[in-house]
C-alpha cells in the first residue's frame, strides 16, 4: 500500500500541508516499512486546475490512500475517478497521522471539504 501525505517538508518531521492542490510536496509513504519518496508538487503554482493536476500525478505513482487537510470538489473528482481514497481534516506532524492511520483513527471524506479555489484564498 502506499499512501500520499500532503507536507510542508520533504520528510516525516514535516507538518502536513492542509491544501491538496497546491501543497509543497507530497511524501508518498508505505505505511508498512516507513520508507518514503517526498515529491515537489508541481501543480502547487498552476493559475489553474492544481487539484486535478495533483491528483493525476500520485496517481502515476501508484498511491491508494490520500491524507490531507482539505481538497476541492475537482480535485475529489479526479481522485475518485482515480480509485484514490481521500482522508481529509488531517494537521499537525506526518509521522503522526500515519500512526493515525495505522490505528484506524482517520476517517474517509465522502466528498470535497472546501470549495474551488480554496487553496488559493478561496477567491472564487
């Protein structure tokens, strides 16, 4: 299994990035071992659609589990058609809510938490 974290750092003392789309990095994680890959997020500067363009990007690397803060219809959208299960309303260190997770402690969104164009200051 592997999962996707959105983080503020590149590794599991970093503090989770609370915006999907336009997070810094993603740190995709295999609960398992603790190994992980952090990944800039390319998508984070994008004038538009940042939440699709991230979501189709760790879909290219094989992730099934999404933890965050928040994410925008679109980008729901998008990690649904993906097969991506979404767990948002996560803060504070990574390495915590994997263990979180591990425990069962994070429950699974049942659609966007924000609006469109949250990430940016919600300016639509």
């Amino acid at each position: 299994m592997k999962i996707a974290m959105t983080s503020k750092g590149k590794d599991l003392e970093a503090e989770v990035d609370t915006r999907f789309g336009r997070c810094v990095y993603f740190l995709i994680v295999d609960p398992d071992t603790m190994e992980f890959e952090a990944m800039e997020n390319e998508s984070a500067s994008a004038s538009g659609g940042a939440g699709p363009q991230a979501a189709q990007a760790i879909s290219k690397k094989g992730v099934d589990v999404l933890i965050t803060g928040n994410v925008g219809p679109n980008a729901y959208q998008a990690l649904e058609a993906s097969g991506i299960k979404v767990l948002t309303g996560s803060n504070g260190m990574i390495k915590d809510m994997i263990q979180k997770f591990k425990s069962g402690e994070l429950d699974e969104a049942g659609g966007a938490n924000v609006g469109s164009h949250a990430g940016m200051g919600g300016r639509r």
